[in-house]
C-alpha cells in the first residue's frame, strides 16, 4: 500500500470513529430522555440516530465500491 492510500485509509477510520462515537452519544441522550420522561426528545434522537446509522452504511458502499 502507497503512502498516499495509507493516509486516506486513515482518514477514513478517523471519520468512521467519530460517526460512531456520535452515535453513541445520541443514543445515550435518547435514552436518559426516555427514563426522563421526555418522549419527544428521546424520538427525535433516536431519529437522528438512525439517520446517522443509514448515513453510516451508505458512506461505507461508497467508499467499498471506490
């Protein structure tokens, strides 16, 4: 593997992480919101956090497909 294609291979994983720790975070809110009694706020996070989930998977078939 090239230098070139290490360091975008890098930079893919750094952009995988966050995505994924983004997630996490969302859920984590949608969660403490549904034990707070906050349906609305735990909906629409878990909204956004699907939507980050589908965003997620077509990121990775663009990028496999490449």
């Amino acid at each position: 593997m090239r230098r070139g294609q290490r360091t975008v291979a890098s930079a893919v994983g750094v952009y995988v992480i966050v995505l994924l720790s983004l997630q996490i975070f969302l859920l984590t809110v949608a969660l403490d919101a549904l034990q707070g009694d906050d349906p609305g706020l735990a909906w629409v996070t878990a909204a956004l956090s699907v939507v980050l989930a589908g965003g997620s998977i077509l990121f990775y078939r663009y990028v496999r497909a490449r």
